[in-house]
C-alpha cells in the first residue's frame, strides 16, 4: 500500500468543528486505500498562549521546562483528531513525537532532527491505524522532550515522509498554495501549480511563511514530493518537486518579503585580520543567524561593519556585541529595527542579466530607498524601510508581470 503523510496547521485544527473537517480529509486519503500518517500543529494560537503563560509564572522560563510545556499542545490536537476519525468509524492512534522515533540533538526550542526511527509507527500502519503524529517535537538520547522551533511541524511531517518513502507529503494550512507573492499585499497575485525546491527555498528562507524552510531542505534532501494546499477547499494547491516545467525558468517565480530584520552596524572598526571573527563567533555560538554582512573601505585602516539579524534575536545579539566593543576597539553600535527584507526569486535570473537592474529602477520609481543588497544565484534581496514593504511588492510584482503566471 501507498503510504502518504498529511500535515494540518493550527489554523486547521483550530477548533472542534476544524478537527472534524481534517477528520474527514484523513478519512478520504484512507478510503482511497492509502496508508495514512498525519501530522499536526498545535491548536490556533494555543503555542503563544503557553509562551505567555510561561512568562507570567517567570521571566525567564529555563529552556528545557519550557520545550516540555510547549510540546502539549500538539499533544491536545492529535489525541482529538484521532478521537474524530475514531468516531468516524477509522482505527487511529495518536503518538507523540518520542514514541513516532524522531530523535533530536538538545538544542531546546530549535532542536533539529538527527534520525527517525520509524519502527512504531511501521507497526501501528500494519495494524490498518491511520497514525496521528505530534509535530513540532522530539527526543534527546537522554529521553529529553525538545521542540523544533517555529514551523516545527512542516520539518516533522517531511521527515516522515522521507523515513517511510511516502508518496507525497502534503501541508494543509489555510492558503490555497504558494503564490508569486503574499495576496494579503497583492491582491493580484497568482497561484504556483507547481515549483522546484531551490525557488521554494529561497522564497521560504526569505519571507514566504507557507512552508518553512528546514522542510524544503529535507524534501529536497530526500526526494520527497511536497503539496502545499488548503484544509478548507478542495484546490489542488502547489506541487514542490525537483523540477518545474521548462516554461517557468525564463523569469521571476515570486517575490518574498520579511519585517523581521534589524540591522547592527559596528562603527570605527579596526581593519586588521582576525576582527570579523571576534565579531561573529559569539553570534554563532549563541545561535543567533546573521544574514547580510557590508564593510565598508577601509580609511586609515578603520572600517566600518553592518550586518543583519532578525529583529527577534536583535536583543540578544547585542548583549554580545557590546562587551566585544572595547576588546576590538571599536568605537559604538548603531542598531535599527524598522527594516525589512525584499527579494526576487527565479532560476530564470540565473547568467541572465538585466533583473537587478529592473528591481533597482522599479524601487527608484516607488520612491523607496535601498540600504544594502545580497544576492544568490537565483535571488536578489533588498533591504528598505519597513513602512515601504506593501508599495515595494506590489511595484515589482507589477514590473516583472508575475500577475501573468
């Protein structure tokens, strides 16, 4: 028999009535005489309600406690679905992420996953359960509870699938598939049928929420064919594969954007080997991700050094910085956190010239103002004000006529 894995949101499973509806969906993938794995998110906003109840116990929740915490409430929308397709009359089990195999280092709240053993749910399938899998979670070999961080879920439903060679891994949330840009900002933006894991990554890596990007890598690691959809319509949603059709390679696929962005600029930096490394090793050390890097040229042997970081993480990033500043001599930290992340994406950009150009002049014309650049092949990100990120997507959707895909 096919095996296929299944994926619902929190938005899917936001209430009874929602769980119900997922129950049905499960239900059909079964009857079509699947093997079917499922796994799912916490209900609606159930993980911000615990990360704030958390915090009026304590200021500062220990780490491992808090993964602990937070991995109950997938644990609440899987035993529920598994009652509803039970009530339906389906054999159903609900696992939590240790007892489906998903082992994990112990790194808590942004563990990543080392293996799957697959064992338990092998056998639970072989006894015709439809198996209801808590996302977002994992194990440590010391038999400690770890949470994957945000978008967890969609990493635990690809591993699966790449565990038990399923036939396709499909996500449902409350979007109909991966548009050429968010449709909340561009009301003309258009549905992708289908799309290759390298576009998908960078559009997910850069702004893109519909899937997260650790699930790309794995599927594209793997091989695992991926369809993005919604739980409450019947569309066929966005197929992400290894290749897209010949058609799509001659221009951009989409445009993503992102508002958690700060930016750290280290003034009066002496320029002398060995300072970038004094800078961003702490950084990495404690996790924090740095994305765009600019120096400037060096005048008297003193430079200046900016990089990016997520708003997010920019708190922390500076409780780093600002004890280095006197061991590297440098002068002060500038921060700001109004910026935001705007980017092109298309293997059509690829030793094909001209698309940068048509982006700068695009936002030239928008009157929006570009504070630093950074490019892949396929991609090209531009850093703006943040209160100009509606009027930037939607000019370069316009200018490079995605509303005709």
């Amino acid at each position: 028999m096919t095996v296929v894995v299944q994926k619902y949101g929190g938005s899917s499973v936001a209430d009874a009535d929602r769980i119900k509806n997922a129950a049905r969906r499960v239900g059909k993938a079964k009857d079509a005489g699947n093997q079917v794995v499922v796994v799912v998110s916490a209900m609606g906003d159930t993980t911000d309600d615990l990360i704030a109840l958390a915090q009026q116990v304590t200021e500062r929740p220990r780490d491992r406690e808090l993964d602990v915490l937070l991995s109950t409430g997938e644990l609440v929308s899987s035993t529920l679905l598994s009652m509803a397709l039970e009530n339906l009359g389906y054999k159903a089990v609900s696992l939590t992420g240790a007892q489906a195999g998903i082992q994990t280092d112990s790194a808590y709240s942004r563990a990543r996953i080392l293996r799957v053993d697959a064992s338990r749910i092998i056998s639970e399938l072989e006894r015709d359960n439809i198996v209801i899998v808590a996302g977002f979670q994992g194990v440590t070999h010391d038999m400690d509870i770890t949470t994957l961080g945000r978008g967890g879920s969609d990493t635990t439903a690809v591993a699966l699938a790449a565990s038990l060679g399923a036939e396709v891994c499909q996500i449902y949330s409350d979007v109909e598939g991966v548009y050429t840009a968010d449709p909340r900002l561009v009301p003309e933006a258009m549905n992708l049928k289908e799309i290759g894991y390298e576009e998908m990554l960078e559009l997910a890596s850069y702004g893109a929420k519909v899937l997260h990007p650790r699930a790309v890598e794995l599927g594209q690691l793997y091989g695992v064919t991926i369809v993005v959809a919604s739980s409450f319509s019947n569309r066929a949603g966005t197929t992400i594969c290894k290749e897209a059709s010949m058609e799509v390679r001659n221009k951009v696929r989409g445009i993503a954007h992102d508002t958690n962005v700060a930016k750290i600029t280290v003034v009066g930096v002496p320029d002398h080997p060995g300072i970038a490394a004094a800078i961003f090793e702490p950084l990495a050390k404690e996790n924090v991700s740095v994305d765009t890097i600019v120096q400037n040229a060096s005048i008297n042997n003193i430079t200046d050094l900016t990089f990016t970081v997520a708003r997010t993480d920019l708190p922390r990033a500076m409780s780093l910085m600002e004890p280095l500043l006197k061991s590297i001599e440098a002068k002060q930290c500038i921060t700001d956190s109004t910026l935001a992340k705007v980017s092109i994406v298309g293997t059509g950009m690829q030793n094909t010239p001209g698309y940068a150009a048509r982006m700068f002049r695009t936002l030239h014309e928008a009157g929006i103002n570009i504070q630093l650049i950074t490019t892949s092949e396929i991609r090209i990100t531009c850093i703006i004000s943040e209160d100009k990120v509606k009027d930037a997507v939607g000019a370069l959707h316009k200018a490079f006529e995605l509303e005709k895909a």
